[in-house]
C-alpha cells in the first residue's frame, strides 16, 4: 500500500527506521540535496465519508477496469473526447491520454467543480499548473480509456510554452549486491524504445528517457563501483513506470547514492539534443544490391537502446583528418520485427557512394572493427499507425529504410485484427537497384499489400511503371481522398533524396493532403 501512495503522491521516506517498518526487503537511498519545486495553493473541500485518497485506491485496487471500454486502449479524437463533459460521462485527456474521471469526480479534494474545468478537453496544462507532483498514469491507471489523437496542428505562441512534468526517481538496495532505480513518468504508453541508459566506467549511469518530443535526463556518479550487467524494464504494475536493476562490484550496504553531474534532470526538446556517442562493433556486413549492404553492429555491454521505428543514428569517424558524420535509420529485416537479438544489435541498410566520405570509412571496416555510433534521434510517433486505416509510404531509393519497420509494425497490428490498407510506391533507377524486392513482392502478397515499383531507367524487359513521381501518377496509383475525411485516418510517409521529398510533398498537398496527413523523414 505504501509504494502506490508514494507513486502517487511522490511521498519520501527520510529516516532509515520508517523504511524498515514499511519494507524490510528494501532500503531506500538519500539522494544529493534537491529544491523542490512549487506549485499553486490547493483548495481543498470537505469530500462525502470514505471518498478520501485512501479510499480511491481501495477502489482502483478492487476494480478491474473503470474506463468503461471494456479494458480496451481506444484512439479517441479530440472531437469524441468533447462529447464527454458532463458529471454523468465526463473524459479528460492529459500528456496525451484520455482518462474516464466520472468515478472519480466525487474522490477529487479540490472538489467536483474544479476538476470539472477539464471535462471533455485536453487539460494538461490544468492538471501541470496545481499538480505537477501527481503521478496521475498510476493514480487514474483503471481510468484509462486511450490515447489522444489531434488532428489541429498546434499554433506555436511565444505566450505559452508547453509545461513537461520532470522525472522522477528512487533508489533502493534489494540486497548489498544489488540495486534498482526506479524512474517515474507520466507517460502510461511508456516503452523499452524510449529508454537509453549507459554506464561510464562502471561508475557514472546516464539514462535518457524519451516521451513527446522530448528528451529526460538522470546523470548520477554513483558512490561506488557497479558492473555492466545490468536489466531494463517497464514495471509489470505500471506503465509510466521503469525499473533499472543494478549489480554492485563489491559486496556492501551503501549510504547514499552518489552525487548529480551537471546535465542531471534536464529536459531538451530532440531535434536540440546532443546525442551521445559510443563505440559499437561490426559483427556482419553482407551485400543488399550491387551497391547496398546490409551492416550488424554489437552495442557495448554497458549501453541499452533499442531505436523505436523510424529513428536514425549517426556514424562518426575521423578520415584524413577530418570527422565524418552521417546518419542511418536503423532497420530490422521484413516481417522480422520481433528478432529477440535486436536489443543488443543495431543494423542498417547502407549504399555506397563513389565519392562519398562515410563510404571510405565503411569500406575499410573489418568485422571485429568498431566505429562511433549515437543515440538515436526521430520524430516519428509510430502511434499514428494505430488510428491509420489507409498507410502510404512513398520511397525513393534508400528512403525505403524507415519504411521497412513502419511495414513491420503494420504487419504487428494486422495480426491482431487491426484493418490497414497499405499501399507502397518505391522508386529506383533500375531493378538492381530495388533494395529487398523478393521480400517486399513477398509480404504483399501474404498481407495483401499494393507495391508499385517505379523506375526512371527501365531495362528493355521491365512490364511495371517507369518515370518519375508525378501528380498524374499519384491519382492513379493511389485511392482518392475522401471528401470527409478523418485526418487520422490516413498517413502519408515520405523519404527519398531532398528534392524527391520536396517534390512529392507538394503533389500531395496539390492533390489536397495537408500536414496533418503527411510525415517527412528528413535526418
């Protein structure tokens, strides 16, 4: 009882015999001086007999499900959510979740009215302005109905600035070999995809967490030695929660856990985030097309990532003097999404320049080498295929590489009985070029895909489409837009070369798509 109180309520424990009353298995330890944050005055009202916070886990605890879609995750619009707003049927969203709050209306200590302020809207903003410090994935976890798709785009204004609840975390010592870290978010669709931690010189742990756009960071030096063996994962009871289990080198009780580094608790929005390097080795490179392969690196022991679809790192080396950077989406093989080795393993799909600075680098790389790799970077929410029921994925090239896991994640939700049309328009010079295409032919016949190879220098024996994308291609190769059509309903993924990506999204928007259909991945 006590840990869910101090989910929700980010309760701290200070003296040693408390924690030994409440847990004998677990020692909990003191953290470097911190300045607690401050928030708004609460107005607190006077609630009906048993409707205090005690009683509203007794509740959550006692109850399968409160969400009243029969525990289903659905994808609710922003205009279905407005339909819910009164104390009767009353949905609020926060950090992208819609939750059902009608039952707890009446546990509410502000009282019924305030809380009624977010009835039928998206009232993150509410909720972070008086209660930043509540863990509300695992308070209204029950609650939950699914997640918040917008379909506005959102107008920057330099009045507001989106408010991002920072971290929060414990850690505790299961035995004096041992040590676990325990990371809150309010984030309850949480996934190993968006956790990055790596362990410096068994001493100093960074971890990264990802969620919204933005970048999470705990920066420890630790007060002792600890081993790269080490467990990720996200907690069995809650979601928004990530439990990191550590070794100690030495087998002994510690006082505290060590001290923050610089970079301790920042929040950086991804596309300014300075991605962290490591060294990763090259265990398999095997040829794709004439001028592709296909490269398996090892990730060191001390590092977890595991790049959610449509990511890319970056390569780095020195050549002649000079540092060469160069991003790559990672990729798994088609239909293969699920490869258990993939968590230690990153690949990429790679072509090979005449001139290019990276394809001198690569060339000279033996098996057993090693090279510079980074954190992953991206913008993609892969959620959006969840509510997609028509998927367009326009390629041109190695611009097929983001694509290959989008496919497989389609593949994943078509399993379940989820119903996406999917159509693919991939575009080459010739058909040696096509990367994967017993694969690609393979897959689309099995899920019923519409693959369209289009080449702009055929052989004389090609029977496909040739050319160049185009407006009058595009109407005929692919469904209309429907004139009420939901923009969720339909996402349109597009990566090639700059001016194949320019090109094909203003033949898009000509054709009467507009940003919220599109998605350009543009490293």
């Amino acid at each position: 009882m006590y840990s869910i109180l101090k989910c929700i309520c980010g309760t701290k424990i200070e003296e040693q015999n408390q924690i030994g009353t409440i847990s004998s298995a677990m020692n909990y330890l003191s953290l470097p001086g911190q300045t607690a944050s401050t928030n708004k005055p609460r107005v607190q009202v006077a609630l009906a007999p048993k409707h205090g916070l005690m009683d509203w886990i007794r509740k959550t605890s006692n109850t399968p499900n409160l969400s009243g879609a029969n525990g289903k995750i659905l994808t609710i619009t922003e205009e279905e959510l407005a339909k819910h707003n009164t104390k009767t049927d009353c949905w609020s969203a926060i950090s992208g979740h819609v939750y059902n709050i009608t039952p707890y209306l009446d546990y509410h200590p502000g009282g019924v009215d305030e809380i009624m302020k977010g009835a039928g809207i998206d009232a993150t903003a509410l909720f972070q302005e008086v209660h930043s410090w509540v863990n509300f994935a695992s308070m209204l976890e029950k609650c939950l109905v699914g997640r918040l798709v917008t379909s506005k785009k959102e107008i920057p204004s330099n009045k507001s600035k989106p408010v991002i609840n920072r971290l929060r975390f414990e850690f505790r010592q299961p035995t004096s070999k041992s040590l676990t870290c325990f990371i809150y978010t309010s984030c309850f669709s949480l996934a190993r995809e968006s956790i990055f931690v790596n362990i410096e010189n068994s001493k100093k742990i960074l971890v990264l967490v990802y969620i919204d756009g933005f970048v999470h960071t705990i920066a420890i030096e630790l007060l002792e030695f600890i081993t790269n063996n080490f467990d990720v994962r996200i907690s069995s009871n809650n979601r928004s929660q990530i439990e990191i289990d550590l070794n100690k080198q030495t087998d002994q009780m510690w006082k505290s856990i060590g001290k923050f580094l610089p970079n301790h608790l920042s929040i950086v929005a991804i596309h300014d985030f300075e991605p962290i390097y490591f060294t990763a080795t090259l265990i398999q490179r095997t040829p794709e097309t004439h001028d592709t392969d296909w490269y398996t690196f090892s990730l060191p022991s001390h590092l977890f990532m595991f790049p959610p679809v449509g990511y890319h790192v970056r390569l780095r080396q020195a050549n002649e003097g000079l540092i060469v950077v160069k991003p790559y989406t990672v990729v798994r093989s088609l239909n293969n999404e699920g490869n258990s080795s993939s968590e230690s393993i990153v690949e990429l799909l790679i072509k090979h320049y005449p001139d290019g600075g990276m394809t001198s680098i690569l060339r000279k790389l033996l098996i057993g080498d090693t090279i510079e790799m980074s954190s992953y970077e991206g913008t993609f929410d892969v959620h959006r295929i969840d509510a997609c029921e028509t998927l367009i994925l326009v390629a041109a090239g190695t611009g097929l590489t983001p694509m290959m896991r989008i496919l497989n994640y389609a593949i994943s939700q078509i399993n379940i009985g989820k119903n996406i049309n999917v159509f693919l328009l991939f575009f080459n010079k010739t058909a040696k070029d096509i990367l994967c295409r017993e694969k690609l032919d393979t897959i689309s016949k099995q899920y019923k895909f519409t693959t369209h190879h289009i080449l702009s220098q055929p052989e004389p024996e090609w029977t496909g489409e040739t050319g160049y994308i185009k407006g009058e291609l595009l109407r005929r190769l692919l469904p209309p837009l429907p004139q009420k059509d939901n923009e969720t309903h339909r996402l349109v993924c597009i990566c090639g070369p700059k001016p194949f990506t320019t090109l094909a999204t203003d033949l898009f928007k000509e054709n009467k798509y507009n940003e919220n259909h599109l998605h350009l991945f543009l490293a």
